[in-house]
C-alpha cells in the first residue's frame, strides 16, 4: 500500500474509533446512572438525555424478541463486515478520503448499534447473545426520535454521501 493509501486506512480507523469510543461510553454511562425513562435536561425542553432502550432497528423498527431479533442482528453483522470489506477495497484503489470518511461514518455507527445488540443482553443479564436492546439518549422536542451517538454517525454518513459524494456514489 502507498503511503497515502495507508493514511486514508489509518485516518478512516481512527475515525472509526473515536466514534465507536465515544458511543459505548456514552452508552454505558446512561445505562449505569440512569433509569429506563429518566430524563436529565441539557438545553431545557429542548434537549435532553432520555434514556430508552431500543430492540428493534432505526427507530423501533422490527422490534421484538426471539428469531426477529436474532436476524437483525445477523444482518447488522453482515453488514459491518460488508463496510469494512469496501472501506479497504477503496483505499487500496486510492479513493478520495471524502468518500472514506463517510463510509467510516455509516461504519463507527452500525459497529456502535452492534455491541449492543452482540453484548449488552449478556453484560447487564437481561437476555442472551445477538438478543441485546440499543441504549437511546438524545432527545429533541423538535425531532420525535430518540437515538444515539451511533445513530447520528450513520445518519450524518449517508447525507454526506448524498449531498458531497454524488458523483462517487452515481460511478458505481
């Protein structure tokens, strides 16, 4: 690999982690100081922590127990494995550190969702592996979802693929 190459790598795993850190701290600390549905208020009504837990997808989507939650999180592992395969893959073709940098976005923010879906069950003994629920926090009164660091990363990916990567995203 060029030495460019490798610091769109390294700068992408970086990212990646500071993320990744970031969300399971945060995650981790709600879980452990606050209650489910307690709300600690930042910026008023308008913003707060709000702790809830999250067994389904984006917003509650497909939410459940048993073989559903199972899938999803299979499919959630899939997909991180699918990310990071095509983050190496561009880095190796010498891809512009634009369209890495929101691919590491969307991929901090599936791996953020995944620990707790891998983990969480088992680490606070609620349920058994894959079965774990996503701690949500961030609450606005002006935007009804509740989500998380992990969430904003992947949310914050993909309309910076779409608004600055078009033209990346229309050669495929």
């Amino acid at each position: 690999m060029t030495e460019k190459k490798h610091k769109g790598l390294g700068a992408s795993l970086i990212i990646i982690a500071v993320i990744l850190i970031l969300d399971q701290v945060l995650k981790i600390w709600v879980k452990t100081n606050m209650s489910i549905g307690q709300e600690i208020p930042i910026l008023g009504n308008f913003f707060k922590l709000l702790f809830i837990e999250n067994d389904g997808m984006a917003f509650g989507m497909l939410g459940g127990g048993g073989i559903i939650k199972l899938l999803l999180s299979i499919f959630r592992i899939v997909a991180v494995v699918a990310l990071f395969y095509v983050l190496f893959r561009l880095t190796k073709k010498g891809t512009k550190f634009g369209v890495l940098l929101g691919i590491s976005l969307i991929t901090a923010g599936a791996l953020g969702n995944i620990i707790d879906c891998v983990f969480y069950g088992k680490l606070f003994h609620y349920a058994g592996w894959l079965q774990g629920r996503v701690v949500d926090m961030f609450s606005f009164s002006i935007f009804p979802p509740i989500f998380n660091l992990a969430d904003s990363a992947i949310t914050i990916g993909v309309f910076y693929m779409i608004l600055f990567q078009w033209k990346w995203i229309k050669s495929l």
